[in-house]
C-alpha cells in the first residue's frame, strides 16, 4: 500500500476542511423550510401542548384499532390547515405545500398531488365530524410522529408551510403554496415588520423613505410612497408585494395584471396591527416569530396600560402640525395609545380624525403636557406663542418632542412610541419611566437643512 | 413760431408703414381736417398728437416745445379727444364720466369746484336729466355729445375728434355739429377727421388728404376738394359724377 | 337700494359682527366685557387680548385687503371678472411655499413658511412685470399671458416637488388650508404696516384709478400716466395680496365679489369703492371666519372653504342678473 504522503504546507488546509465540515453537519443554520412545529398529546386527554402552548380539542380523540384518530376539523385548527368539503365525493381536500391532498371517506388510499398513497386508517364520520389517524395525517404533512410507550404520549415535530388564502383590505385573494422569496415593502412601516419578522435575506426592495433598521438603507429603492416606480418593482421580479393605504391603487392595480402577488393593508389600530402582523408571519414562513413579536407588544402594552392606570391621568396635546393646528381625534389610533399611557387627549371632541383647532380652544383646554410629533419645530418657540403663557404645559416648561416615525408608522415599534408617550405624560414621576429605547432617534436631517431638536 | 407743427413724423406697426413723412403746420383757433381713405392713418396719426402713441421718428411741437417733453397732465390741459368709439368696461353715472374731464387739474381728491364746474357745463347744455343715468346705457349719440361736453370740462385749446358723427343719426349730427361750430367760434382749436364732405365743409378751414400714410396735399376747404383730388386720393372715377355734391349730402 | 342705507347697515352689521366674534370661542364673552376690553386693552382677558381679537381684527382687514386688491385688479384688468391671483399670485405663492417645505426651510425662523408665500407673491409680480416689459406694453392680455405661462411653470415644479418630497404635500395643502387659526399679535403688526400705506396709496389715486377705467387711450388723453399708474397698481396689488396670504393662506372669491357689488351700486368713484370695499370685505370675512369657527365647533372650518360656499350662489347671481354691457 503506497503511504499517503501528504507535505506539511498542505495539512492546515485539510484541517480547515475537516473543521468545516463537522461545523456544517452540527450547526444547521434555520432555513426556511417551513413551520417549525411541535405536538405533544397525551392519551386519554383532551389536552395537548403545540408549540409550547396548552390548549385542548373542542372534540374527544378516538382510538379505532389501536390506532387514534382525531376530528379532521381540529387537526386542522392546530396546524393551521385549510380544509375543504367535497359533497359530491364525499371527500376532504387540503394542500401541503404545493401539493393537493385528497382524502374521501371509508377510503384507504388518498391522493397526493397525483401519487396515490395509502392511508392506515380509513377516515370515517362520527357524529358529524370526520376523523382521521393521527399517524395517517402526521404521514401526510411529512412531520415525525414518535410514540412514547412509557409516558403513553405522542410526539410529532418537522417543519411544514401551511398553504394560507389570504384576503387584503382591498379585496385581493392570494393563496401562498409557499413562502415568497423576493419581497417588494412599499411603506416603511411594512418594511419595520419584515425585517423584525427577520425576513432580511427576502426584502430586495424597499421605498426610499424607508430607513429603519439600518439594513433597510441599503436595500434597492422602488421609488417613493406616494409614487412608487412600477418598472423598477416588475425589473426586481418579486414573487409578493406588501402594500398600504397610501400606494397609489392604479399601481397595485397593474402589479396584478403584470401577475405579481399584491397584498395592501389599512390597519386602523393595534388590533388589527396585530392581525397584518400575524397574516405577514403566516404568509412568509415565520410564524413563530410573528406570534412572539406579537405576545411581546401586547406585553408590553399592558405593562405600560397597567402602570398608567396606577397614575394620575393628564391633558395632553399632541400637536401633529402649527400651520394651522392640527391634533388628533377620537377615531384614531393615536388617541387609544395617548389614553392608554395615562393621557387625555383634549382634542378627543372635535370632530374629524385630524381636527384643526383653533388657538382658543388649546388655550381654554390647558393642557398639561404639549408633544411635538412633527420635526422642525423649536420647543423654545412653542413657549413663547403669544398668548399661550398661562397654559400649565408652558408654565411648566413641559413640552417635548417624540420622534414622529414611533408614532406615525403602524408596525412593530409603534409600541415603543406608546412607551415615549407614557414617558413623556408622566415625566415627572421619574420612578414610573420605562426605558427609553435608544435607536429612537431625536435627529433629523432634511433636505440641505440640518437640526436637532430635543427637548 | 407755429402754434402747432408737426414736423417729420415717420410710424410704423408691426413692419408696416403707416405713417410717412408727415408734416402739418397748424394754426392757433384753426380747425383742420385730415381727409383719406381708410387705413391711410388718420386715427394713428390723431393718437400720435395726443401722446398716446409715440412716432418712430419726428417730433410735435406745441408754441415751439416738444409735446413728449409735456408731462401728462400738461398735454392734456392742452388737448382733449373725442375718440371714434367710447368703450366702458364699468358701470358709471354719466355725472362722474363728466367729471373724469378734471382729472388733469385734480390732485388727488375732487373738490367741490370740480362738481360745480361740471354742473355749470351741465346747465348749459340741458343734460341734467341725463347726469345720473347709468353711462353704459346711453345711446351712440349721447354718448359721443357728452364726451365732447367733456372737452369742455377739460378746459383745453385743442380739440381732437376722430370722426365724430360716423354713427350718429341726424338729430345728433346736428347737434353736435352746431356745438362744434361754437367751439369755433371760442377760438379753439379742431383737429378732425371726417368722412361726409358736408361736415368738412361746415366746420373745416383746411383740409389734409393723405393717402396710404403720406400727404397727398394740403389747402383750404373751397379749394382742395376737387374731383380731380378725390379721384386721385381715392383711385375712383368721380370726374364723371356731374354733381359730385350731390352725392355727400 | 338706497346707497345711505346701505351703508348704515353695513356699518351695522360689522359691529354687530364683530361683537359676535369677539364674544364666541372657547371661552365665552358678554358684551360688556368685549367693550370694556376695548376702552382698555391691557386690563382685559390674556386670551382676548392675545389671540381672540387679533384674529377678529385680522380677519377684517384680509377681507378688506383682498377687496382692494381685487378692486385694483378689477380696474387694472378692465374687466369685472378679475381678481388679485389672476395672474398667477397664488402659484407663486404656493409654489414658494412648497420649495420651502422641500428645503427644509419652513421653520427657520417664526413665520417663515408664511413669509415665504409673501416672498412668492411680490417674486411672481415682479417677474410679470418683467415679461410684459420685455414684451413691450403692459397690457391686460399681456399679463393675463404672463400670468399663465408662470402659474403653469409654478404648479409643476410645485407637484414635482411635492412628490419628490418627504410630507410636502400634505404641509403645502394644510398651508393653504391654514386661515386665520395661528394668528396672533405678531402677525397682525406686518399686516396693518402694509395695509395702511397701501390702503393710503390707493385712495390718493382714486381719480387716476377712475380715468383710467375708460379705457387706456381716453385715460391718456385726460392726462393718466398709464406706464406708471399700471407698475403701481400691479405692486399694491401684490403687497395686499402677498401680505394677506401671508396672514391667513389663500382666501378665494372675496376679491372678486365686493367690488363687483360695489360696483353695480356706487358705480365708477374709486374713493368710494376703496373706502366701502374696507367695510364689505372686512365683515364678509370677519362673518365667514365666525362661521367656519361655529359650525363645528371645536373643529375650525378653514375660511377659504365658507368663501367657496358664498362664491357659488354669487357666480349665479352674476350668470342670472341682467347685464349691463
């Protein structure tokens, strides 16, 4: 046998590849290849564990020789998964991934896309529902099912993308077979919800407004607003356009005709923040972290909820322009956020969500606490307004600032804006501050024009 | 020195010749008439003595001074104009249209002379029904009697009227040419343009024919409006009208 | 109509008027307490002093500001139908406005996003002067011309601008929007420092003002020297335009109908127009702004929209009543 000889410079070399390789079969960077999820029931329960969270079946689970079976329909609430009934042949159909699934009743086989498989149970109907084997179903979506013997418990754990129909605010139906690889955000606030969804290998292409996190000022342009570029969005080739209220419609519009997917939200308050941010989550794959992202801003709100409760509440006046006086009214989603870190928001009686109030009537209301949501204004100005002297909040020098884009953009930091704005009412009360986050910037830079403003 | 001489004057418009080589001497209560087909420049060159247009070349003189030297105010204590058509834009009493005659003598506010110097002429006249009626609402011959009234309110040697009585009916002609004839007689100054030779040759001592801008001839009345002269200045044949008179009444 | 009643129940109506908005807002005032804060400035209500009467003053002199400026235009244009932004004043205005909001400017110093619209009003003048000069006569087509070629230019920058620009749309459209809601003291010291000299000027030329009515030939020949008369109409009309839109934004309609009001019932005699036009335009827009702040109190209705309103039934008014030439 001829002895390998291998020369001294080459060795490292080798080393280095060994160690690569052993850094590739242990560390799995996640890839998006689906839902991660993991099921835990134990029999004879009601309840079981999905995802770190107890929750029980409407339905009792039976067991049919040996093997159990659950009501379709609950099967279906747990993993997400469409359903549809077939009357005429009596058969269940739902998608894993882009594969159609096609169970009929009192049948051993099912169809998978065009490949027949067979099932071990055949699904049945009791008392209304249709019941399908755990095993059969865990088989079916490709997930691993393991069966403990002692504890007399099921596992089943993979990853899996459940095929959603979504539905926009401008009537748009879209149904994902998989998760959209090339993402075009069209407002910054959807751009804050993607990359905090962590999708920000997926964005390739953002609006020019769009600056926040930092990755996002790197990412290619569309265009404006109010006036995105159609050719640069067809050039990019995405497979999902995330739009607002705010795109012009005749460009949505056209997307859709040039076959591009397009979903456009109008969320008018945190519910339904909430709920685009779960749909985004379900639509590109990262639900775990859009349900996380959700439980920790609801947290957080009701933290500070709490708190403000605790303490006195205040006269605010949010003043969202001078030129004339603009507030906020009771319709808008500023108000609750305002009502909710201990404010009152005294432009809640005029009518319209944007009233313009006269200099009167902010005088006669006196509010305690002024804040500034647009740039460019100088505290020092305010103070010395004629004739707003004797309000409290000029008195007591109590007038600030806030970044407008923590207030203004509905995504995921709209709650550290509900934070600025508790801190801001109740500023006096030091023990009460929460942290004040520090990427929320109190510089602007505009045009050729440079200020800070603080307060 | 000549009262008034026009000396030289040269005017075009938009790259067309209007007036040539123009040169008039006129005389203090003289009444001239310029006389000519139309477009051969009369009203141009009647704007031109007013100041309201400026000659490309040539100057005016008034008692030997340069007429453009004159401030606006000085011209018009000196001359007055009957225009051809009187447009109004706004609604006015024919009182402060009369009125509008002092407006070189007013600094500012008009004063009680001022009113009282119009009613005077009013009186004389015997418009006083007319003077608050709305301006706008006269008729054609109203309206140019009481612009030449106005002459008199302006208070001015020269009178310049671009044919006064073209759309007037008779009773107007009438008058008006009566009123002419005791300016006349005041001493004042005419400068006219007629088309009718019966008005020429009631109020005019001298007429100007111009023909395509330059001046054919000028002479007085009795004289120089001969057949000959009017076949020449019009290119039409009126030698053969036997009583070419006859025609113009 | 009686001309002397006229006037009395004009005279009438703006006290009482004024009463009105002196004593409605936030905070209510009788009467008495209005005209004992009249007797004595100084003694009376922080509010009333600061805020509330120098908006109710203001109010009136813009009405009575653009019914000049709109009575000059009237005189200037020779036609009834003219009014102070005729020639592109407003697209100047706003187009400097907008620029200013683009830059980054609008609040460098107090005011400046409004005197920026000052700024834009007295540039967009001065350039149409510019233009009719270089074309030779100052005549109404020719600044009627100007005017639109300019107005054309201004709005597309302004909309490039605008969409160019981060909230420049919004801010521009709320400046325009913006009436009599930020005013205070401060503002009102540059509108009576340009509204009297202007307001002064204009009444010494009342005589020039009426000859030249005749129309321009009759206007020369009793002595108006119209070069002159028109660059000084052209410049009073842009001060009190520009200082109003400086105060309160773009106020449509006002300039256009108090003087045709006036007109059709004192006829020619400026003095008399310049001196009621004060009278008619400050208590339509001293009634107009009462409005705008009482319909839905406490949200203000800017009062370029109430002048909208009773511009209409007066364009109808104008289209149905029987013309006079």
């Amino acid at each position: 046998m001829k002895k390998l000889l291998i020369s001294s410079s080459k060795k490292p070399l080798i080393l280095l590849f060994i160690l690569l390789l052993s850094f590739t079969i242990f560390i799995n960077p996640k890839t998006s290849n689906g839902w991660g999820v993991n099921f835990v029931y134990n029999l004879g329960e009601k309840g079981y564990v999905f995802n770190g969270v107890k929750n029980s079946f409407s339905n009792e689970p039976i067991v049919l020789n040996g093997r159990l079976t659950i009501p379709l329909r609950d099967l279906a609430r747990v993993f997400e998964i469409e359903i549809s009934w077939n009357e005429n042949e009596k058969s269940v159909e739902f998608f894993v991934g882009k594969e159609k699934v096609k169970l009929f009743i009192g049948k051993d086989f099912y169809y998978y896309g065009n490949e027949k498989k067979s099932l071990l149970i055949k699904p049945f109907i009791y008392k209304n529902l249709t019941y399908l084997g755990l095993r059969d179903f865990s088989d079916i979506l490709n997930l691993k099912l393991e069966w403990n013997n002692i504890k007399k418990s099921i596992y089943i754990s993979g990853n899996f993308y459940p095929v959603v129909k979504i539905k926009d605010d401008l009537g748009n139906e879209i149904t994902f077979y998989e998760p959209p690889k090339r993402i075009v955000s069209l407002a910054p606030s959807n751009t804050e919800i993607l990359f905090a969804l962590g999708l920000n290998k997926e964005i390739i292409g953002v609006t020019e407004f769009c600056d926040y996190p930092d990755d996002a000022k790197n990412k290619e342009k569309i265009g404006g607003f109010s006036n995105p570029n159609l050719e640069k969005i067809y050039s990019l080739k995405p497979d999902f356009v995330f739009g607002v209220r705010g795109n012009p419609k005749e460009t949505l519009i056209n997307l859709t005709k040039l076959k591009i997917d397009v979903l456009a939200y109008d969320p008018k308050n945190l519910d339904d923040l909430f709920n685009l941010i779960i749909t985004v989550g379900k639509i590109t794959d990262k639900r775990e972290e859009a349900y996380n992202l959700v439980s920790k801003m609801k947290e957080k709100r009701d933290s500070i909820v709490e708190k403000a409760e605790k303490l006195k509440k205040k006269k605010v006046y949010l003043e969202i322009w001078n030129n004339p006086y603009m507030s906020v009214g009771e319709n808008t989603y500023l108000n609750k956020l305002i009502e909710d870190a201990g404010g009152i928001n005294i432009a809640k009686k005029a009518k319209g969500d944007w009233p313009i109030l006269s200099q009167e009537f902010i005088i006669t209301e006196n509010p305690e606490v002024i804040i500034i949501a647009y740039m460019g204004q100088n505290i020092e100005e305010v103070l010395k307004r004629p004739g707003w002297e004797n309000i409290d909040a000029v008195k007591n020098k109590r007038i600030y600032y806030i970044n407008p884009d923590l207030i203004y953009r509905l995504g995921p930091r709209i709650i550290d804006g509900m934070e600025e704005l508790f801190n801001l009412i109740h500023k006096e009360n030091l023990k009460e501050i929460l942290k004040v986050k520090k990427n929320s910037s109190l510089f602007y830079k505009k045009g050729f024009v440079s200020f800070s403003y603080y307060e | 020195m000549d009262y008034l001489e026009i000396k030289d004057i040269y005017f075009s418009y938009q790259s067309r010749e209007v007036l040539k080589n123009i040169n008039i001497s006129i005389n203090k209560g003289e009444s001239i008439t310029i006389f000519g087909p139309n477009g051969s420049g009369k009203t141009t060159l009647l704007k031109i003595i007013l100041g309201i247009l400026k000659p490309d070349e040539g100057k005016i003189f008034f008692k030997g001074k340069d007429i453009l030297k004159f401030s606006e105010r000085e011209r018009a204590k000196i001359f007055s104009y009957v225009p051809q058509k009187v447009y109004t834009f706004f609604p006015m009493s024919t009182f402060d249209y009369l009125i509008l005659g002092r407006t070189p003598y007013i600094n500012g506010f008009i004063k009680k002379e001022d009113k009282e110097i119009v009613l005077n002429w009013i009186e004389k006249f015997n418009l006083d029904y007319i003077k608050d009626l709305n301006f706008q609402f006269l008729s054609e011959g109203e309206k140019q009697l009481i612009t030449l009234i106005r002459t008199f309110i302006q208070g001015s040697e020269v009178i310049i009227l671009d044919e006064p009585l073209t759309h007037l009916d008779l009773k107007y002609r009438f008058k008006i040419l009566n009123i002419l004839k005791k300016i006349k007689e005041m001493g004042k100054t005419i400068i006219s343009v007629f088309h009718d030779l019966e008005s020429i040759k009631n109020i005019s001592d001298r007429v100007v024919l111009i023909k395509n801008g330059k001046i054919l001839e000028i002479g007085e009345v009795d004289k120089i409006l001969t057949k000959e002269n009017l076949t020449i200045l019009f290119d039409e044949d009126f030698i053969k009208f036997t009583k070419a008179e006859s025609l113009f009444l | 109509m009686n001309k002397k009643i006229f006037v009395l129940i004009l005279i009438f109506l703006t006290i009482i008027i004024f009463l009105l908005s002196m004593s409605f807002g936030s905070k209510s005032y009788s009467f008495l307490e209005i005209i004992k804060f009249l007797l004595n400035p100084k003694e009376g209500d922080e509010l009333l002093l600061k805020i509330r009467f120098p908006r109710v003053l203001s109010s009136f002199l813009v009405g009575a500001s653009l019914s000049i400026a709109g009575l000059l235009s009237q005189t200037l244009f020779l036609n009834p139908l003219a009014d102070p932004f005729l020639f592109g004043i407003s697209s100047g205005a706003n187009f400097f406005v907008t620029l200013s909001l683009f830059l980054g400017l609008d609040m460098i110093f107090k005011f400046s996003l409004s005197f920026f619209s000052f700024l834009g009003a007295l540039f967009t003048t001065f350039i149409i002067l510019l233009i009719s000069r270089m074309k030779g006569k100052i005549t109404p087509l020719n600044l009627l011309l100007a005017g639109i070629a300019l107005s054309y230019l201004f709005s597309s920058i302004s909309s490039f601008l605008t969409i160019w620009g981060r909230d420049v749309l919004n801010k521009s459209v709320f400046w325009t929007l913006t009436g009599f809601s930020t005013v205070n003291i401060d503002k009102i010291y540059i509108l009576i420092l340009i509204l009297i000299p202007a307001t002064i000027f204009s009444i010494l030329l009342n005589v020039q003002l009426d000859a030249y009515s005749l129309g321009e030939d009759e206007a020369v020949s009793v002595g108006v020297n119209i070069k002159f008369l028109k660059s000084i109409l052209l410049f009073l009309i842009a001060l009190l335009t520009g200082v109003s839109v400086y105060v309160s934004g773009i106020i449509g309609f006002i300039g256009l109908m108090v003087p045709n009001i006036l007109r059709s019932l004192f006829g020619l005699n400026h003095l008399k127009l310049i001196s009621l036009s004060i009278l008619l335009g400050g208590l339509l827009l001293m009634s107009s702004d009462l409005i705008g702040r009482f319909i839905l109190f406490p949200t203000e209705i800017p009062v370029s929209i109430i002048t909208s309103f009773l511009g209409a039934p007066f364009f109808f008014y104008l289209l149905f009543k029987k013309r006079s030439y």
